[in-house]
C-alpha cells in the first residue's frame, strides 16, 4: 500500500497499475483461451489465415486496447498491431507516457479479413463483415473476463460498435468516455485512420490528452 504522498507521486509518473497478478488457475485459463482462439473454425476467415492472432499476453494489465482485426503483418507474425499502423500507436502511446505494462492489447476478430489483391493470388485487407464479428464475440467475452480491464480504449468503429446500441460513427464518438454496463470506454479513430487521413493527426493528438486526463482523473 502506498501513503498518500508517494500515490500521488506514483500516479504522476503514469506508471501506476492494479495488481492483478496471473494466478496458477488462471494461467490455465489463459492457455485454454489461446489455444480456443488459434484453432477456432467459428467463420470462414479459418480458411484465409495463417494463423489466429491472440494479444500480447499482458493479462493483467488494467487498461484495453482493442483494435478491429489483423492485418498482414499480424497474420504473418501472430502478434496484434505489427505492422504500421501498430507503430504509429507505439508512438502515440509513447508521446503520452502511458506505461507499458499496464496495456492489453488486442483485436474484436482474431483472423485477418481479406479480399482478392490487385494482383492474381494476393490478398488485400478489408473490414471484417458482422458475421464475422459476430462469431468473434465468445473471445472478445473471454478476453474481457481474464484481463478484466477497468478501461477499454477502443481503436476505431469496429470495437466500439461491441459496446453501443447503434452504429458508431467516429466522428461524433472520438475522445468521449463513456460507460457501457460496468466498464469504461474511451474511443479513439483507429491509427491506420491517420494514416490515410493525415487531418486527423491533430484529432488523435488531442484525444490521446484527453485519454491521459481521464486515466488520470477516473481511473486511478
């Protein structure tokens, strides 16, 4: 436990988390999740894959973040946000000195959504379909139960749609919490998004202070 000077300090530096050490129980129940996830036949992205892509492991981190589905580089690696757009968020989360080991991070479907490359027998990327997101959703549950986030920041429209009535749109949703049942939620414009629209750079920017504030503020 801390006193209430060295909390103060402690939350300052950003580097505060809960202490959610895995349990040996739990280290089952983790194995069995990745191993539910990489060997699932649920929809037809079973058959375009290399490989399923769980998240990065961190399942005690306290805050989520959750992206749409992998791309390629995930596909080829088995790891979420590997390729540009995950090192645009590196950056992002970097500038706001989030520490890293409080960080989840994950996708709503764990299979790469494709779609006929330009080019013959190469594949591009695409949104993933409802369905798709729909058969995703026993492991998103999952995940949700073994990291027990207190804050999911979702990266896009795709995850966010997990946790509204409606369909989102981003631009009326980016950096505004809100509660969905018991969990927080704090959107922001997928990274990619930046990517290909360079005016949404200082959009972002703003939302991840926003973020800090409110990690800062609410959460700790």
């Amino acid at each position: 436990m801390f006193d209430g000077i060295a909390k103060i300090l402690y939350n300052m530096s950003m580097n505060h988390y809960v202490d959610k050490s895995i349990l040996p129980y739990q280290t089952g129940q983790i194995a069995a999740y990745e191993l539910q996830v990489r060997t699932c036949r649920d929809c037809p992205l079973a058959l375009t894959r290399t490989q399923a892509v769980c998240g990065n492991r961190r399942y005690q981190g306290d805050i989520m973040l959750l992206g749409e589905a992998p791309g390629a580089a995930e596909d080829r690696l088995g790891r979420p946000f590997a390729g540009a757009a995950g090192k645009l968020l590196r950056q992002f989360l970097a500038e706001s000195q989030i520490a890293e080991e409080r960080l989840y991070i994950g996708n709503t479907v764990k299979c790469r959504p494709v779609k006929p490359g330009k080019r013959p027998g190469t594949w591009s990327n695409r949104p993933p379909a409802p369905g798709e997101i729909t058969a995703c959703r026993r492991h998103l549950q999952t995940e949700l139960a073994l990291v027990r986030p207190k804050l999911i920041v979702t990266l896009g429209a795709v995850p966010l749609s997990c946790f509204t009535q409606d369909k989102p749109q981003m631009s009326q949703y980016h950096g505004k919490p809100f509660i969905a049942g018991e969990r927080a939620v704090f959107p922001l414009y997928h990274p990619a998004a930046v990517m290909y629209n360079p005016g949404l750079r200082q959009a972002y920017e703003e939302d991840m202070r926003a973020l800090v504030r409110y990690i800062q503020e609410e959460i700790i």
